[in-house]
C-alpha cells in the first residue's frame, strides 16, 4: 500500500477491482478473511478446484495485496490486510457514494453494505 497518505494509487484500486471481479478469488479471499490465518493445504482442500488453481487464485491475491503470506516449512499461511481492504472500501465510498448536493454524508446509513 502506499505510504503516502495511507491511500491507494488508482493503479492500486484498479488491481484490487479487479482482483475481486472474479468470483472464484472472490470467494477465496472471503474463506481467507473469516479467520485470522488460513493453511493454503486447508484451502486446496475445501474447495473444488486445482491446487495450481487455487496458487494461481492466490497470487493474484496477494499482487493486489488483500493477503499476507507466510511460510512455515513447506505451508503457507496467509491472513486478510485488513489496511489495504479498509482503505480500499473507504476510498469506494468516497468516489461512488459522494455527498449529495453537498449535504454531509451519514456514514452509518450508507455503509450498511460492508456490514
């Protein structure tokens, strides 16, 4: 992520886009966020596809840097960047939910989405 600001470049969020636009990562990425680290080997076994699938899925994960990575002998445990997603659902708000008619946004009523 980048430093400056702690805000994502547009090339940024255009990785992270499109990332997400696949459904299968999709799905990855929700199964790796639902706890704090996840075994790749749990994940090749859960769901019905490739292992270089499921590595392929993964890399591209982590090259839009919404997961970590870490080694343990042969495993690899990766865990959600919960900077990185904040601050990408953050700046979506910002540029697809801007305040109407310069009235202040209530930010409670319109992020029901990420709940």
């Amino acid at each position: 992520m980048n430093v400056e600001e702690n805000r994502l470049s547009p090339p940024q969020l255009l990785k992270i886009t499109k990332a997400l636009a696949d459904p299968q990562r999709f799905a990855i990425l929700e199964r790796i966020a639902a706890e704090p680290e996840v075994a790749c080997k749990q994940l090749v076994a859960e769901f019905p596809i490739t292992q270089a699938t499921i590595s392929h899925h993964l890399k591209e994960l982590v090259a839009a840097d919404l997961i970590a990575s870490r080694r343990i002998g042969q495993c690899a445990m990766l865990s959600r960047r919960e900077d990185v997603l904040s601050e990408y659902l953050s700046q979506l708000n910002h540029k697809l939910l801007p305040p109407l008619n310069g009235q202040s946004c209530n930010c409670s009523e319109r992020r029901s989405w990420e709940r």
